[in-house]
C-alpha cells in the first residue's frame, strides 16, 4: 500500500524491481551512456535497450558512463518533495561515480525534506537495501534509518563479477592497457568486487566454472566473518546468458549455501556495468537479513 509520508529514488545502477517500486513510491532517475560517437542516451531502455547497446558494442561502439542529468534529477526532487513529507535517494556507489556529490552538493541544499543515503554498492545490494529501508522507517526517524542502511550495505552484502572480456575494462580506464594484453595473452579475467565502494580486483579466474567456484568461497567468507546467514542471492546476468550457463550456476549456489533453487533470484545486471564488462559477464551478489 503506497503513502505520502516517503517517496524513494534510485537511479539506474540499481536492479529493476518493477511491481514493487511501483507499490512502494520508488521513482528511477537514469543515469547516462555515451558511445564513442558521443551520442549520449538517458539509461532507461527507452533511448537504447540492452539488445541495441551490446550490438553497437560488437559492431566497434564502446560507452562511458555519465551521472543523471541534473536538471532532470533536480525537477523529480522538486516534484517529489513538494508531494511526500521524506524523500530519499539511494545513488550508486559513492566511490565509482560522482553522482552522490552531485546531488549533495547541487540539490541537496535546496530541500530541507531531501535526504541522500551514501551508499557503497550498486544493483540488487541498493534494491535489497530499499526494502530493509521502508521497513526500518516504520519505527525509527529518516536519519537513524539512513545511517542504519548505510552501514547495513557496507558490512552485509556482498557483489562479485566476473567478466568474459577485458576490452570495455581496459577502454574505461578499470585496467590498463598492459594488464589487459597480459590477460588476453594468458587467456585469464579478473574477478571484481566492490570493497568501501571502490572497486577491487580479488582474483582471476580462465572460465565462469572456476569464477563461480571463487565466487562462491569469498561470499562464503565474508558471511562468516561477519557471523551471519546469507538472506538472499542473485545471479546478475545479461538478456542473452545461455540458460545453461545459469543452471550451472543456481547448481553450484545450492551446493554451497544449502540454497533452496527456487529461492535463487536472477535479475539482470544494470547497463551502467555493462558498458565496462560487455557481453558474458555474470555477477553474484549476496545480503544478510
């Protein structure tokens, strides 16, 4: 059931979880891709879908990201504000993107009911965080939710990708060019995690057998240091993921966690990440309760 008292914004590093954004006043501001052309799109698979983005790719196109535009951003706040008693913004991550002090320092200082969370993960980590937020909200103040959240994302989920090219990587500045023809040369890819919301390459891995494997025993690790069950997991993944490549996947996460299959979420993995990984890329990502 949808109120006025909280109105929720995510932008599009975030997984899409449509019917319960829309039952819970989550508006999404895109963030924006711009190809080699320096044509730019609003990430919103309006302007490009994913299917049109990777086959721009493979056609020799490559995509930077951009932060929101800020006159869009600043008139959904403004709308927003003037509608809900709390408005909240979760951006992604605030260590690989300037989107989070855009919006504090630009917007922010306009709004007295505006609020923006610091938030150190992206993708389902943000849509899991929504969730845990509302609830936390309905017996404690905004501010005591929002330092909750933050520091909820930061200890208790965790994210792994693991990307089959290194090209987008290397073009976006996330390795170098030698590390790149090095990986190539030896036909091995790094796996990534986000680390105090920077990204981290932990190990490498030659397929997504072995990726998933290392995947799976560094989220098996963190769960257990911080002595806490994984709640939920999801494989992140792109339109075309061969199904068995998922099964294999789903397979292996049941034999680790004891996961129930059906319990396994899939949600497809943000353009703005994309962009850097390109087709093939998987991710795992984890959270506590």
């Amino acid at each position: 059931m949808t109120n006025n008292k909280l109105a929720l914004i995510i932008d599009s590093s975030a997984t899409y979880n449509k019917e319960f954004y829309e039952e819970n006043n989550v508006f999404c501001i895109p963030l924006q891709l711009i190809d080699s052309n320096n044509k730019s799109y609003n990430d919103d698979n309006i302007d490009i879908s994913q299917e049109e983005m990777l086959s721009q790719i493979n056609k020799g196109l490559y995509f930077k990201t951009s932060l929101s535009n800020p006159g869009e951003m600043y008139n959904m706040v403004e709308d927003l504000c003037s509608k809900f008693e709390n408005v909240v913004f979760f951006p992604v991550a605030y260590g690989i993107s300037g989107q989070y002090n855009q919006v504090v320092n630009l917007i922010k200082p306009d709004f007295n009911n505006f609020h923006v969370v610091k938030n150190s993960s992206c993708a389902f980590a943000t849509e899991a965080a929504i969730a845990k937020f509302i609830e936390i909200t309905k017996t404690s103040s905004i501010e005591a939710s929002i330092s909750f959240i933050e520091q909820w994302i930061e200890n208790e989920t965790g994210v792994y990708v693991f990307p089959e090219h290194v090209t987008g990587l290397i073009k976006s500045g996330r390795i170098s060019s030698m590390k790149g023809m090095i990986a190539n040369l030896l036909k091995i890819k790094p796996i990534i995690t986000l680390r105090n919301s920077t990204i981290d390459k932990v190990d490498i891995a030659k397929s997504y057998t072995s990726a998933t494997e290392k995947i799976l025993n560094f989220l098996k690790l963190k769960f257990e240091k911080i002595k806490k069950p994984i709640s939920k997991i999801v494989i992140l993944i792109t339109n075309t993921t061969p199904k068995e490549k998922i099964e294999f996947i789903k397979d292996s996460i049941t034999q680790k966690f004891s996961f129930i299959k059906s319990k396994i979420l899939i949600r497809i993995i943000p353009n703005v990440f994309l962009v850097h990984t390109w087709d093939g890329v998987f991710a795992i990502q984890a959270t506590a309760e």
